[in-house]
C-alpha cells in the first residue's frame, strides 16, 4: 500500500490546494499569514513534506475562499 502522504489521492489534494491558492491570486506567504501560521506551513503541505489534518484543511479551503466538501468531491472524481 502507498504511504497516505504519497498517494495518488492525497497529490491530487495538493494540487487541488495549490490550484486554488494561484487562482485566488495569493501567495504561500499570504496564506499563511491569513492561517496565522509561518510560511513553511505552506510550503511543506504544497511539496508534500507535511500532511494536512481535517482542521487544517478545512481552514486553508476558508482563506482560499473554497467550500471543502466541493474540494474533496472534485479531488475524488479526478482520482475514481
């Protein structure tokens, strides 16, 4: 079985994340500051060196001005 931080799945998220991020025209730096967190934060879950838990999630789809439950539903179509 494939490490959960390197699924198919779980880089499909990434990228979903990071997608939203470049569309809403932010940087890692603004993410983060927008999390109240260091710019590292970011930057390890985008590459992938940082797994995100559901509340992390969950708040960096809010900054993004994403709805959660549609991230995760398109992420799980792309990957079915």
């Amino acid at each position: 079985m494939t490490a959960p931080l390197h699924s198919p799945t779980y880089a499909r998220l990434r990228a979903s994340l990071i997608d939203a991020r470049e569309r809403a025209g932010l940087t890692q730096a603004e993410v983060a500051k927008r999390l109240q967190r260091v710019q590292s934060f970011v930057s390890k879950y985008e590459l992938g060196e940082r797994r995100l838990d559901v509340v992390d999630f969950i708040a960096v789809c809010s900054c993004l001005g994403e709805d959660p439950a549609e991230v995760l539903r398109r992420v799980l179509a792309e990957v079915e």
